[in-house]
C-alpha cells in the first residue's frame, strides 16, 4: 500500500478536545488515482498536510510506502518528502522571480538526486512533454501564463520522480479550458510514471477523470476546520 492510515486523529495543539479529523481506516494502493471531496472547511487541506508529513497525526498510525511517519520527527519527514512525494499546490507557488528551469532546479536540490543532481536535458525534456515551449524557459515564474505556470508547477512536482503525488484543489481559480488542459496532462503522466495519485476538490465535475472516488466525510468520522 502506497497510504496506510490507522485510527488517525488530528486536533491543533491548543483545542486537543476539539478533533479536526478522525480517521478509523484508509488505505490507498499503489499507482491509485483517488478523488477526495468535501465542501471548504471540512478539513481536506489537514488531511494533504498529514499524508505529506507537514503535520503529525496527534494519535495514529500513519504509512506511507511503509513507512510510519506518525514516528518520525519533523526533519525526517521533511526529507521523506522531497524524496518520496510530489505536490501540486493551489496556487502553483512558484518563486515568482526564478525561472521555469531554476523552479524546477530548486526542487531538485532537496530531493533525492540533489547530490548527484538531476540532469538538464532531464528538465528540458519534461518541459517539452508538457508543452513548455523553450522560448519559456527562461521567464520568470510571475510573467508566464496561468496554462505555462501550470505545467511548471506539474514539472517541479515530478521531476524528483515521486512514488505519491498530491495535488491540492489546483483548478479553483482555473476557467474551464485551462482546467481541461490540467487534467488532460496530469492524469496520463500520473499513469505513465506509475505514481499514486490523491487529488483533492470540492469540484465534484472533476470525478470523471477518476476510478475511485472518496469524500471526505466517509474518511473521516467527523467534521471540522481546514
């Protein structure tokens, strides 16, 4: 199993009596593609925030490619997750004054190839997948389009050749072309790499590009604030 959750509560340290999620039992195979709904505040961001190891679980078991998160420390997690885990953020955060290439360069440095550091024509190549015209490649992140900033923001989150990949309401403040485009490039790269994918949205017409579909609130036992 890719994610493996086991009795996990999650409460903010200064309301413990107060659960922002309480998980019984989830578990996510390997190269799944999973859509996780629930309306804004049910706690969907939280749950992003424990998977990627950016938050501990106050009580549970926590597993990701078997591994318990929930026992290791937060420097531990962090590098698990520059290693291990791709992230698709909501609003891409992109350095605003680096460059596509230095974007994605940036992402390679804390992963697992940042020793021996990811090749250029590895990057290039993967732009070029995305259609990222080279022309591109060299503007700042804050001059390109909403589509090129997308498929930026697709490269840097698989250019460390994540095992998950998380991709967290990306398609809010997208028109609907632009949001076609996002899925019709995310879901066969997904595929492609043999990457499980958690896809989190309130907007429920994005199922169809999915087999398997959770919402939230069968996830967890209650509900509670982001």
């Amino acid at each position: 199993m890719t994610i493996t959750l086991k009795n996990v509560h999650y409460a903010y340290p200064d309301s413990l009596d107060k659960p922002v999620l309480n998980i019984p039992d989830w578990v996510v195979g390997s190269q799944e593609q999973v859509f996780v709904h629930g309306p804004s505040g049910c706690g969907k961001s939280t749950l992003l925030n424990l998977l990627s190891g950016m938050l501990a679980p106050t009580v549970g078991e926590l597993s990701i490619l078997d591994k318990r998160l929930d026992q290791m420390g937060q420097h531990q997690r962090d590098r698990f997750r520059a290693n291990h885990i791709g992230y698709v953020f909501q609003q891409f955060n992109l350095i605003s004054y680096l460059n596509a290439l230095e974007n994605i360069q940036l992402a390679t440095h804390f992963g697992k190839h940042g020793r021996s550091g990811v090749k250029q024509n590895e990057i290039e190549a993967l732009l070029e997948k995305l259609n990222v015209s080279p022309a591109d490649w060299n503007k700042q992140a804050n001059t390109l389009s909403i589509g090129q900033q997308q498929r930026v923001a697709i490269a840097r989150a698989l250019i460390n050749k994540p095992e998950l990949l998380i991709v967290d309401e990306p398609t809010s403040s997208l028109d609907q072309h632009n949001r076609d485009n996002f899925m019709s490039l995310l879901m066969p790269l997904a595929a492609e790499n043999n990457i499980t994918l958690v896809f989190v949205s309130h907007d429920l017409s994005l199922s169809r590009y999915f087999k398997r579909i959770d919402a939230l609130s069968d996830i967890s036992c209650l509900k509670g604030d982001e």
